[in-house]
C-alpha cells in the first residue's frame, strides 16, 4: 500500500534527520520510497505542504534533473541573502498597473 502524504513527508524528514543534510532523489527513487507506480502533480503539492509545516520544503526539480530534493527552510534562510534595498530600487517597476 502506498505512503500518504503525510507519511512520506515523515518519512523524507526522517531521511533529513538521519543524514543531517540536504539530498536529492531521483525520480525514482522517490517513487520507491512512497509505494507509488506513478506520482502525480497532487500528491507531491501534498508532500510539500506537509514539509513546509515542519519547516522543510520540496525542491521539484524533475523536468530539469529529473530529482526531487528536500531542504530545511531555515538552512536557506541561513545560506542565502537578502538583496539590499539599493538593488531593489534598481530594479523596481515604475509604471505599476493598480488592476492587478
């Protein structure tokens, strides 16, 4: 029987946990590990969501490596900057459209 959503979410926690780092799967492998033949668009925005209450996030990157990764959310808080409010400025739009 497959793993839920939730379950695979722990289980992919427990993996993060175990290895104390960030890691890739294959498609496959990912596959493997939750009990599914195919996976479908719905069931890993389920996994995510769950990740993200426990403060992980999925990294779909199948289309371009043809992994899937999970990350602590803080650990890319930590690594990554913000940018300073000069590049901002640079770059800002000016003309916004007050529809949208």
């Amino acid at each position: 029987m497959a793993r839920s959503a939730r379950d695979m979410a722990d289980q992919l926690i427990k993996i993060y946990s175990e290895t104390k780092k960030r890691y890739l799967l294959t498609k496959d492998e990912f596959k493997s590990i939750a009990g599914k033949f195919n996976l479908k668009e719905a069931y890993l925005w389920e996994v995510d969501s769950f990740l993200r209450e426990d403060g992980y996030l999925l990294v779909d990157l199948r289309s371009e490596e043809d992994s899937i990764g999970v990350i602590k959310i803080r650990r890319i808080k930590k690594q990554w900057k913000s940018l300073s409010e000069e590049i901002v400025e640079e770059y800002e739009f000016d003309d916004w459209d007050e529809e949208d």
